[in-house]
C-alpha cells in the first residue's frame, strides 16, 4: 500500500514544520510518510541544525517534496550594513533552497525601523534588495515568493500588506531581471491569513496566476492572542472560507502544494501526532 | 481676544469626546472653547444622555461645529428582524444628526456572525442598508460616512476595509439613489490609523475627493493592547506619517475638520486637560 493509498487526497497537503515544532526532521518526515501528507514547509534554522545535506537526502529518500523554505527577507533596515547583511544572508537561504530542492524561498520582507514614519523608503529597500536578490535566485533555479503580511504586521514585520501589492513588485522586479516569459523568478505567496479579509485578493489571484509560488492556510480566530503571531488558528475554527481561496487559487492554475502553517502555543503544547490527524481532518473538510 | 487667537491654527481641529470621555458635555465645549479648538465629534450615547436639543444649543451658543456623529452602521445580521433594527436605528441616528448639525454620521458597517465564514454576504447586507439609508439621508439634509476599519477588525467589527473599497460603496449607493452632482450624500472618512498601511491609500485619497467626508487622526503604536480596540496612540508616538495623509486629504479638496479620536485606557486615566495640551500640541506638530 503507497502512502497515497492512507489518505487519498492528501498529495497536495504540505505540513509546515512550525505547526508541529516539536518533532526532529526524521518524525517530521516519517509522519508525513505514514499519513500519506506529499509535501513538507522547512525553516531554515533546524534545516542547518540537522545538517542541510543531511535533510535534502532525509526528505527525498520520503518522496516527498520541500514546497517552502522559511524563510529570507528582513530588507527594510535603514543602516546600510544592516542592509547589506540581509541580502548575504539571503543569498545563504537562496543555496539552501537549491540544496533543498524547495519550491521557493518565503520572504517577510520586514517592517519599519522603531521611531520611524518612512513606511514608503522601507518599501522602496525591499525594491532594491530583491533587484539584487533576483538575478542570483535565477543563477540558482530558485524562486523568491514574496510574501503580503496582514496589515497588522505591516510596522513590525511586513511592509507589503496586500497580494496586490507583493504581484506587482515581483513584476517590476522580474521583468528588470528579463526572466524567460512564463517561468517567474519572483512571484507570490497566497497565505489566507493575511489575505482573506482583503476586497481585492479575488482578482489579484486571477492576476497572480502563474506567480503563485505557494499556497498557505490556517485560519483567523478571535479574541487575537497577547502575541498576535501565535493568534492563527486550525482550519475551519474561524472567518476564512478557506474552500473559496483554495478553488480561486486551482482557477489561476497554481497546482502546487497546500501548506498548512499554524502558529499557536495550545497546537503546540497538544500531542503531535492529535494535531497532524486533525489538520488532515480540517484540511479535507474545510479545504478540499 | 476670540478663542482662534488662543491658538491659532486650531480652527480645524475637531475633539472626538470620547479622547476624553471622563468629561460632560458642557466640560468638553467649554475647554474646546478656551483653546480654540473648533469643533467636537459627539457620540450618540452621551447626547442623548445630555440630551439632544440641550446639546445642540451648548454646542451652537458655543460656535462650535459638530464634525461628525458617531455612530451608525451595524448592518451585518444574517437575521431579518435584526438587520432591520439596525435600519431604525441608523434612522434615529439621521435624526439626531440632523438636529445637531453634524457634518455626517460615521457608519461603522459591522463584522461577521460569529461562525461565519460568509464575507461577502455580510459585504451585501452592507449595501442593502445603504440603499435603504441613502434616501432617507438625503431627504434630512444628512451625510453618511462609510469608515473602513484596519483590516484588524474585519471579523468582528467593520467588512469594510480599505478606503478605495468604502468609496465604490459610496459611490455605487449614491449613483442608485440620484444625488445632486458634486453634493455626495454618501461618503467615506479617512480615519488614519485605519488606513495608513494601505499601498493604495493614497490614490484612493485623490479618487474619494469629495466624498471624504471626515478626517481622523491618532497614531498606530506598538505592542498591540489585549483589547485592540484601546490600542489607538497619541499623534508622534507611532509610525504613522500623518502629515502626508493630511497633505494628500487637503489636495484632494478635502477643507473640513482633522478630528482627533483616540481609544486609549492610559490616556483616559490621565488629567483631561494635560491631554487637551498634548493633543494640540501633537496635532501642531505632527498633522498641522
């Protein structure tokens, strides 16, 4: 019996590593396998504790596929060394993602600096790193996924707040990169998350089409945590019509991986191998 | 010597009660009065408290204006009877504007049942209310601003949430109901800190023109409150550029009055009059 055969419908479904950081990267993997789970979302810190080369040969040997790696960016500071170290940082995430395999590197592009009122210079840096950034991600046979945070983040974490947004800065940035027509080196990460409460994010799907590079779900529950980074929630605990993104997302041919990242101190402290059996129950309930 | 000589500079700057709600009415008008503030945003519980004619005189006698009448809106139950109590209220809420000479009535739309993943349903209902309202706005010499709340409140207080989406609300339920050219009776109001991490703010601002119908500053600081409603901050202490939004109001013809509405326990549990100073002095400073 192949993995697939365990729960039909699961090839597409990414488990994100961070939903369940608690297993090593071998139960990771092997918990996938058993369940029939096609893909997994890494970051990059326990990829470089267990060894990169180690986990590239751990995943393929599952079969399974690496749909995010987690994760570059933080281009916003406005001191020019701190600057420059971001982008070398993210040419060190662009060899991983090639090691890796992965589908793309996730980028949070990073928020304002403390003090600070210039939201439209820190969005202009993220500009200029990705100009960098591109045309070694395409040297690499990497794709940068840009990713729109919800707009509560946008001081402290993101300053690109909508999907529409991310798409037309990958654009800018791809074509001054003249990329072959039809293969994005810069597109665009759909996280429901950030985007659902968003009037425009049916259309800028449509628009988005082939940069989608990954598609992200959890859910937005209420009352928001202290932490508002640990307020995500389990699919269909919440105000996401997770089927409607999912079917927008098919429409402008993505089909790619579905990845399921929730940050959330209760997941977290639940027993593991509980929390992946309800992600696959959420999933086909409130996804497929 | 006349309260504008006090300050000059205030004239168009607006107290919303409810920065300082520790005091009455008559408190509130007679401290605008002695600094040179020039008008006040009222809320509908404290007038009709104070009484409705009672504070129409105060405030008149006084020379003040009312900037706006907070507020209506709500309009988002699934359920019939509700929806339609929601449009009695908003009807009383016209009145009560009416006999105040309110500039508009903020409509705050409302969120989404709780276990509703129905976004768009709840976007309808909004502009079903609408088209019931408009009319009977305009027949009382009364205009409607439709607030987008940061996309922070979208499930649970206002599935308006950007600018650009308010204005093609306003837009659309006006059209249908013939107004005048160029006297909207639909509008929007550009509250800053609901509105400044929005890439499209800026042409939405320029699009709105004369439909902005109410301007509001505060300042987004972090961390976040528990309660994020409370989370609002004093003008220069966050990270909002509100000097930009103020230029880019004005050149959109926009003349009417910078209120000043902040939701902030700390500030309510401060001396009213030391936070009277601050706001004047944040507000020449940072808006001006």
């Amino acid at each position: 019996m192949s993995a697939d055969d365990v729960h039909p419908g699961l090839a597409r479904l990414s488990l994100n590593q961070r939903t369940i950081p608690r297993w090593s990267l071998p139960e990771l993997v092997d918990h996938c396998g058993k369940t029939g789970v096609g893909a997994v979302g890494l970051w990059r810190e326990p990829v470089t504790e267990y060894g990169l080369e180690r986990t590239s040969k751990l995943v393929q040997d599952a079969g399974l596929r690496v749909s995010s790696l987690c994760r570059g960016g933080f281009f916003t500071s406005p001191e020019a060394a701190q600057w420059q170290a971001a982008i070398e940082d993210n040419l060190r995430a662009l060899d991983e993602a090639a090691a890796l395999g992965a589908e793309c590197v996730v980028l949070v592009v990073g928020g304002m600096a403390p003090g600070s009122t210039d939201l439209i210079g820190a969005r202009q840096r993220v500009h200029d790193a990705l100009a960098v950034l591109a045309p070694a991600a395409r040297e690499r046979g990497v794709r940068l996924a840009l990713e729109a945070l919800h707009p509560i983040f946008c001081a402290d974490r993101a300053v690109l707040s909508t999907l529409r947004q991310a798409l037309q800065l990958a654009e800018t940035v791809d074509a001054a990169a003249t990329s072959a027509p039809g293969v994005p080196t810069v597109g665009v990460v759909v996280d429901a998350y950030h985007v659902w409460w968003d009037p425009d994010v049916w259309s800028a799907i449509t628009a988005a089409g082939s940069r989608i590079l990954s598609f992200q779900v959890c859910d937005w529950v209420l009352p928001l945590t202290e932490d508002v980074l640990l307020a995500r929630g389990m699919m269909g605990d919440g105000y996401i019509d997770l089927r409607a993104l999912r079917t927008a997302v098919d429409a402008a041919g993505y089909t790619g991986d579905i990845e399921v990242e929730i940050f959330n101190q209760a997941l977290w402290d639940s027993d593991p191998e509980a929390v992946l059996d309800t992600v696959i129950e959420r999933y086909s309930a409130h996804v497929l």
